[in-house]
C-alpha cells in the first residue's frame, strides 16, 4: 500500500487506469459545480462509473492502496469545505439511472401490488414521473425531494409523512471494499429518522426495488401537484441549499427553535438562514462553505443557549 499522501495524481490516474481503463477522471473537481448549495473547494478527482463491476473494481483498488475516496449522488444534501477534499469523489453515471417496473401495471387492478426497479443515480423527481404515468400509489411524498435515489436510501429520506422505510422492498449494494455484492431487505436496512445501516456498515446502493400498488392516475397525479405546491410556497426553493438544514430533535421543530432565537433572516456573507422558513440555510449568492458552517455554527449555539436543545446538521459536512 502506497501513501495516499504520496500519491501523485498522475500514479494515481495509472493505478485507475489499470483497473479501469476508460475510466473518465476529472481533476481538482469544484465540488460546487456537484452539490446542490453551490459553494465548497475542490476534490482531488471526480470519477464516474459507469457499471457495477467497474465500481467494485475501483472500490477495490482504492481500499488497497489506501485512496481516500467517497460516494456521492446528486450532492442535494453535502457540503464540501471551501478546504476541499484530498480524495476521490466517486459518482454513479447515468447508466445506473434506469427505473422498471417487474408488472405490467396496465393489467393490475386497483390496490394490486406492483415492483419498481430503480438504479441508484435516477433522480426521484424522474421515477415520480414514470411511477405516475403508470397509476402506482405510495411514492407521492417522495415526487419533490431534490435527490437521486441512493441518497435517499441511504438516509431513509421522507416528507410530509412518507418515507423510504415504507415502499423499499429490498436494497442491493457493494461492499465498501468492493469485494461483495449483497441484498439487504427493509428489514436489514435498519431504516430510522435519517437513517439506514448504509451509515454504518459503508455499503453502496447500487439499485432497490420499491413496492408500490395500483391507483387511480386522477388521484396520484393530484397529490403530487399539491405536495409540490406546498414545498414552492413553504420551503426557498429558488435559492441553492441542501434542503432542511437540521434533524429534527425529538419533541421540537428545528426552524421554529432557529425562528424562536431570533435568527429568521440572519445572515453570514452570502449565507442566510431563510425568511420563508428558518429551517433552511441558503445561498443567497457568492457564500463560501465557510459562510455556511458559520451560519450553521451560530445557529446551534443560539438555540442550545436558549433553549437547551442540541441541533444536529442533517447536511453531510465533507473535508
């Protein structure tokens, strides 16, 4: 094992190329051109893979020669450092973006139960469509989260009142080493608040199966237009952010404890903690992560001197 450290980039290219020769690589990555607040420093490298085999052989390699090295999805939850990060960024291409349906759902009778597959890279607002066009019912809540699906796997994503734990059938994933495909079923997923044994146990999602069940398009179609109305006129969605900035603590609201400090509207450089809902920090143009986790940092002093509550980020903090 070499020093990552050591490491140049150009033996770091050919030990990628060895395992991976068309492997597409893209140096001193800006990660805010990859994540959904637009601020953050760079990677070392960016890597997009293209198949399950090329990833554990990248997983693999990486693990061997001690490669500092992370999963991303569609960067709708991360924020990198403005210091950046001295590994490589791994990304699933667009060929893990497939969603399929098991059933034919035009035979189906209503509340029948029909499979979706999906890889890990699809967009949930692009299975929401494909989900809709075939009258299937019980992925509504999810049709407006800005994510991919892997992201929303791996921490059990939800709205108003749905989430993952309750439509994910089973989960296939790679070890963290590359050396094992398995598949977890909802059960061994440990689905929790923001949470999945992926957190712990470093395995990659790389497709799940969904059960959903046969509905009425009128019905399914008009729930999702008014879970999307809701989200445009509650949450700063024409602003970058990475969604609700904060966990929930238990028996509280995190953006009423940050609105309740008296934090509504407070700014740091370019970052603001929202008018239209406290619970969200946003880039109001030009914030570096720096103004970010400034904000952030004020926050959860503020509302843990006031009111003795600890606010936990639910944005992944990278570097």
């Amino acid at each position: 094992m070499e020093d990552m450290n050591l490491l140049s980039m150009t033996r770091i290219k050919e030990l990628i190329h060895k395992v991976s020769p068309e492997a597409f690589i893209i140096e001193n990555a800006p990660m805010s051109k990859y994540t959904s607040f637009k601020a953050g420093g760079s990677a070392r490298a960016l890597i997009e893979v293209k198949s399950t085999e090329e990833l554990k052989s990248l997983l693999q390699l990486f693990s061997e020669e001690g490669i500092n090295h992370m999963m991303l999805g569609n960067g709708s939850n991360t924020l990198f450092k403005d210091s950046g990060y001295d590994g490589i960024v791994i990304k699933l291409s667009k060929e893990f973006s497939y969603v399929k349906l098991e059933d034919n759902a035009t035979e189906l009778n209503m509340g029948e139960s029909c499979r979706v597959i999906a890889g890990s890279a699809a967009l949930l607002s692009v299975m929401a469509k494909t989900i809709l066009e075939n009258s299937l019912t019980g992925f509504e809540f999810a049709s407006g989260i800005p994510g991919s699906f892997g992201g929303a796997l791996f921490m059990n994503a939800g709205a108003y009142g749905g989430e993952m734990k309750q439509i994910v059938k089973w989960v296939k994933a790679v070890s963290p080493d590359g050396r094992e495909e398995k598949i977890f079923s909802n059960e061994e997923m440990d689905f929790g608040y923001r949470h999945s044994i992926l957190e712990e146990n470093g395995y990659i999602a790389v497709e799940a199966c969904l059960e959903l069940k046969k509905g009425r398009y009128e019905d399914i179609s008009a729930q999702m237009k008014e879970l999307a109305q809701k989200r445009n006129s509650k949450q700063p969605v024409n602003y970058p952010s990475a969604g609700s900035t904060f966990k929930r603590p238990e028996g509280y609201f995190a953006g009423k404890l940050v609105e309740d400090a008296g934090l509504k509207g407070v700014s740091v450089g370019g970052a603001e903690v929202s008018t239209l809902h406290s619970g969200f920090i946003i880039n109001k143009g030009g914030a570096t992560a720096t103004d970010i986790l400034e904000l952030i940092a004020l926050c959860q002093n503020r509302v843990y001197d006031q009111f003795g509550v600890e606010l936990k980020p639910e944005v992944r903090i990278i570097g």
